[in-house]
C-alpha cells in the first residue's frame, strides 16, 4: 500500500523557484547568522561496517539489514560473532549534529545538551566555532551500524536518561533560557524518543519560561522526535498536548521518518489508515504550521488538506546516512528562517543533506551553493 501512495504522489517534481535560488546565492555569511536555541541531547557515535566475509585482500560487508538480521536469525540457538570495521568517530545525537551544519553553514547555534560534564568533551569542541557549547551532563555513546539500507544505532545512553528540568536548570539558570528564547530567531527540540525525561523539560519550558518571554514576533521551532518506540502511549499523548501548548508561541515545524510516522499510529490508535490520512491526522492533532515526512526517495508534507512530494536525491554509495536526517532538518530550519515556502525549504534540506551523506562530513555555504537544486 505504501508503495503504491507513493507512486502518486511522486508524480509532481519540484526545483527550487528562480527567484529562490538567485536569493541563495546572493546571501553572505553575515546573512545567515540567525541564532538558533537547540536542546537536549548528545552522543559520541561510533561508525561501523560489520562484515560479511574477509580474507587478506578483500572485505566484504553486509549490505543491507534485512541480510544481517537473516544472517543472526539462521544463528537462532548457536553462538556466533560478527566482526566491526570502524569507519570512524564523531559527535553524535540530533542536536550536535544539526547544531554542526547550522554552524558550518554560518548560523549561531546555542547547544544545550549533554556533552560533557564538567568539561565538555573534545570531541565536541570540534564543533563549529559558530556554535555556543552549554553541557547538562555526559553523553550517551552510540555503535552505528550502516548499510546501503539504513542503520542500527546500539545505544548507551549514560547520563541521558537522568536528564530533567532540574538538572538543565542546574547548568542553564532560567533567566538564561529567557534571555536564549527571547534572542534566538528559531528553535529546535529533538530526539524526543531518547530522552526520558523530555517531557519533563519540555512542559517546564512551557509553562515556566514561555510565559516570562517578551517575544517581538513569532519564531519557528523544529520538532524532530526520533525512535520513541520504548516510550508508553501516555508519554506520547502528553507530548502531543504539549505541542499544541508550544504552537501558541511558535510556528511548529514538524520533521518526521516513515518509521516515526507509524510509531504515532500505533500509540494514538489511528486505526487503519493510508500514510496519507495518517500524516493529515496527526498535523491536525499537533496543530503545527507545517509537518514533512521524509523517505528514501521523496518528502511528502502538508499542504492543507492535500499531501505534495518532491523527488531527492538518493545517493550511491555514500561515505556515511548517520547524521543524514539531521542536515535535512538543518537545511530545512534554515531555509523556513530565510522566508521560502515550504517546497524550497525541502529542497534545500535535500541538497545539504546529499551533500553530506556523499563527504561523509558537514557542508559550507559555498558548497551548498554548488549542488544542482533543479535536478
């Protein structure tokens, strides 16, 4: 069924408007300064290859993971090892990643999350200079399996899962968080799914500093949730009431995956429903100004009462996908605080995204001007 919405949808391509691209390439450095408050969380990931075969002269690796989860079933009852070929190290986790493109690309991110504690790690200074570094605690570390289908992230999550308001507090008083959300010209929040105590900090935010905010204009904050299968369908509905409260004071974007959109279905029962009326139902139930799924080939967001697409890019054999999803929301944010439409915000998020997954590191601006948006 899937399969079969998507070829509909995909009958309508996008390229960036004219107007949209001689707007890009006419913006400096000292245009894209927007300072962006990001929250919460922070990992050291480990890029790893598990391999299939290997003799002295060649390696062969598992390509996708419905091949190695078929090869760890057949050990169903048996012992059995899997070698790891370590392609590298990075900072990890939703916020530094996309904080490290939005900085890369000019921005002035405010970093709140766990990066450290009392001193933020070096792997992290590594950071663009243009982001403000401001640790809670020390990070999770992730093993990031990738195949040419996807990845497996085996997470450790540390000092994650004790993250609440009363530690962020500890480390950012909320004079300082008015002070970060009065000043910032967006926001994002992310990987809500991982950190346990989002809620907590979240509906504090909400009712404690928002209120306290002098706002000259409304502001657009991302929303990204990551994996909250372990989360309970409470937690879930919780977090959809605080959106509504947010949606008050911010214009909410929201960015989600496939896998995102049917963990909202399960836990909200929506019942049976095609993905289409499945992303319509839960953009009504967010009360958000704009919701985009993002899939392999295509991203699908809300246009009213109707679902448009626009093809991307798909990369062949990419130096690495971890952190692909976070330059699309980079690119995506920046391009909604540069004032595009939602259609030339997606294309943006695209480019930076392709271009990343194709370095296997973040992009410059200058780059970024030099990818093919009418393609």
């Amino acid at each position: 069924m899937v399969k079969w919405e998507l070829r509909i949808w995909m009958d309508r391509e996008y390229a960036l408007k004219e107007e949209d691209i001689r707007m890009l390439h006419n913006k400096a450095k000292e245009d894209l300064k927007f300072n962006i408050f990001m929250g919460f969380d922070g990992f050291v990931d480990k890029i790893l290859k598990p391999v299939r075969m290997k003799d002295r002269d060649n390696t062969d690796f598992f390509q996708t993971i419905k091949e190695f989860a078929d090869y760890l079933a057949a050990k169903e009852g048996k012992s059995c090892s899997v070698a790891l070929e370590k392609v590298q190290e990075k900072i990890g986790g939703n916020m530094p990643i996309m904080a490290n493109a939005l900085g890369t690309l000019g921005c002035k991110p405010v970093c709140v999350g766990t990066m450290g504690f009392p001193e933020v790690l070096p792997i992290f200074r590594q950071m663009s200079g243009n982001c403000l570094l401001i640790s809670v605690g020390n990070p999770g570390y992730s093993d990031a399996l990738e195949f040419i289908s996807g990845k497996l992230m085996l997470g450790e999550n540390g000092d994650i899962d004790a993250l609440d308001y009363r530690r962020l507090i500890s480390a950012v008083p909320e004079e300082e968080l008015i002070r970060y959300l009065e000043e910032c010209d967006g926001a994002a929040f992310l990987n809500w799914g991982e950190l346990i105590g989002s809620n907590d900090i979240w509906e504090n935010i909400l009712t404690r500093i928002l209120p306290k905010c002098e706002f000259k204009g409304r502001k657009t904050m991302l929303m990204d949730f990551s994996d909250f299968s372990k989360r309970q369908k409470e937690e879930v509905e919780k977090m959809t009431e605080l959106i509504r409260g947010y949606a008050q004071y911010f214009d909410i974007a929201v960015s989600l995956n496939e896998n995102e959109l049917e963990q909202f279905s399960e836990k909200l029962g929506f019942g049976e429903m095609s993905m289409e009326e499945k992303l319509l139902t839960l953009s009504k139930r967010f009360s958000c100004s704009e919701m985009v799924l993002h899939l392999l080939g295509a991203s699908c967001y809300v246009k009213g009462d109707e679902i448009l697409s626009i093809e991307k890019e798909i990369v062949k054999n990419p130096r690495t996908i971890t952190g692909g999803g976070d330059n699309f929301n980079a690119g995506l944010l920046l391009g909604l605080l540069l004032k595009m439409d939602m259609e030339g915000a997606i294309r943006l998020g695209a480019g930076l995204s392709s271009l990343y997954v194709k370095y296997g590191r973040e992009v410059t601006w200058e780059e970024l001007m030099e990818y093919s948006f009418s393609s």
